[in-house]
C-alpha cells in the first residue's frame, strides 16, 4: 500500500469476523480510516472497538439500499472512499445442485453475488468521484477453480464474482483506480457457524465434516489480510493466498487443453 492510501477511508464488508476483521486490522494497522461494516452489528462493534480508531457500521449486503446507507454513515464519519473492500459471503446450502431449492438458490445469489455488485459499484462510482487513486477487492474463491460436489451453488456465485472482476480490471485499464480478486482456499474462519446461524428458516444448512476440517486447518486470516493489504495501489489482480494450492490450476488447465488437443488431432 503506498501513500497515497494513508488516513483515507477504507470500507470491509463481513469485516466482523474471519478475513474481513483480519483486513480491517492490517488496513488500520498500515494508517487508513476503516469502516468495519457487517450485517452483525454487535461483532462489528467490537471488532471496531479492538481496533480502536475504527467505526462500526450496519450492513445488509443483499440491499442496495443499506450499502448506500452504510457508504454515507462512513464517509460522514471519514471523508470520501478510498478503498473497497467486498468481502462478506455466506457458505449457504451444501445440497447437491440437482436437489438445491430456490431458497438456497436465492439465498446464496444474493448475498454472494448481488452483495458484491452493489458493493463494487457503488465503491467504483465513490471512489471515481473524488479523482484520486482508488481501489476495489472482492472476494471470490478458490472453489471456482475446481468445483466439487456440495458447493456448486457457492461457487457459481464466487465465479460470477470473479467475471464482475475481471470485467472491471478492464474497464479500469489505464485510470488511477485498481482491482484485485481474493480467491482464498481454506482459511481458518467462522464461515460454516455464521452460515448456520444466518440461514433463512426454509434452508436447510448441513454441516459437513469435511469442510469443518479443511476450515480448521486452514490459513490463518492474518495472512490472507497482509496479502490484501499490500495489493492496495498495485496492478495485482490475482490474490490466492493458499499457495500450497497452485496445482488446483494447472490442473484445470490441462483438463482444458486435453479437449484442444484432442480436438486438433481427432
Ligand atoms: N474461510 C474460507 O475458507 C473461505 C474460502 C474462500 C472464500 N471465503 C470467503 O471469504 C469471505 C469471508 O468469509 P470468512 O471465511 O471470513 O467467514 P466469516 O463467517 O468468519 O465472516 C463472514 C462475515 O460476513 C458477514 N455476513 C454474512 N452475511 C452477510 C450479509 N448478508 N450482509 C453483511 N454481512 C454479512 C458475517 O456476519 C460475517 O461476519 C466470504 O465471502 C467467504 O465466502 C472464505
């Protein structure tokens, strides 16, 4: 993070808990104003209290009302936008895509991939208003790489996260205002208890045990966050913090090629 960053306004959503409080720290910690902002307002208060020179604000993210209501609540406080951070999800259901139900369904769209086109949008048109640099992280997935059985849903919204992404590094090529997508593998969070206890009542939420585990011994938040942190200001796109993973992509990408090859000698 360069100084261009220094005492302005940083905005974490989920930033109550796992990554996001983890970011909220290490953004203060290198000397911006942090709005912690998660739909947990109480543990969004104490994280912001940990911090100390930190405020805490409400925030629904599948309302693109509440992100507007939160943005003002914050730049009131701190003056205008500098950084975005998109990053509160929900694990969601872990049914099978063919047995999934529209509430699931629903659920994970719109808090995953609504949430984090209102949040980048309306942090672009924020951050693009004041003419200084900027920049804009979302959280998308390592899961997008390799989908398994049981997150199919979730990553269909981590991957249209990551196109949302893409798209703006492009529209962003050439002007002070960067973007970076966070694909975290397992990282150490409150993910699947804050997934249990937000599910709407008609979805049902199964805690699998492979998942409990590889969370448990997954990275740290800490270093997810000092990753993020030093994307800020750069042309770093690609951020995958879990780099004992690398294999998850060429393995894709020779499953990919085998097709072209077969295709040029068949
Ligand atoms: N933990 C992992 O292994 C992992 C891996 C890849 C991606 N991710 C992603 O990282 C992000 C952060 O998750 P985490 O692992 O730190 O989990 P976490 O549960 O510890 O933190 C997520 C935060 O988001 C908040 N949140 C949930 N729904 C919300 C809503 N509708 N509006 C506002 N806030 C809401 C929760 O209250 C919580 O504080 C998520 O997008 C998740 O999908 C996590």
């Amino acid at each position: 993070m360069n100084a261009h960053f220094a005492g302005r306004l940083a905005f974490i959503s989920g930033a109550a808990s796992g990554i996001g409080r983890a970011i909220a720290i290490e953004m203060s910690r290198r000397g911006m104003q942090v709005a912690v902002a998660d739909i947990d307002l109480a543990r969004a208060e104490q994280v912001a209290a940990e911090i100390g020179n930190a405020s805490a604000v409400f925030l629904e993210v599948s309302n693109p009302a509440s992100w507007a209501a939160a943005l003002d609540q914050a730049e009131g406080r701190y003056g205008p936008l500098a950084v975005m951070v998109s990053n509160a999800g929900v694990a969601g259901s872990t049914d099978p895509v063919s047995q999934t139900s529209q509430a699931a369904w629903e659920w994970s769209r719109s808090v995953n991939l609504d949430g984090n086109f209102y949040g980048l949008t309306q942090g672009l048109d924020r951050i693009a208003a004041t003419g200084l640099p900027g920049h804009l992280v979302a959280t998308s997935s390592l899961a997008v790489i390799n989908v398994k059985s049981r997150i199919g849903v979730y990553a269909a919204m981590k991957a249209g996260v990551l196109a949302l992404c893409e798209a703006l590094r492009d529209e962003l090529a050439g002007s002070n205002i960067g973007i970076s997508a966070l694909l975290p593998g397992p990282v150490r969070t409150r993910l699947l208890e804050a997934n249990a206890s937000r599910s709407p009542d008609e979805v049902f939420v199964s805690r699998l045990e492979i998942q409990e585990g590889l969370l448990r011994n997954g990275l740290p938040p800490e270093e997810v966050a000092i990753m993020t942190a030093d994307a800020i200001g750069t042309q770093e796109f690609w951020l995958f913090p879990n780099r004992d993973l690398e294999d998850r992509i060429d393995t894709r990408m020779a499953d990919m090629k085998k097709s072209f090859r077969s295709a040029a000698t068949g």
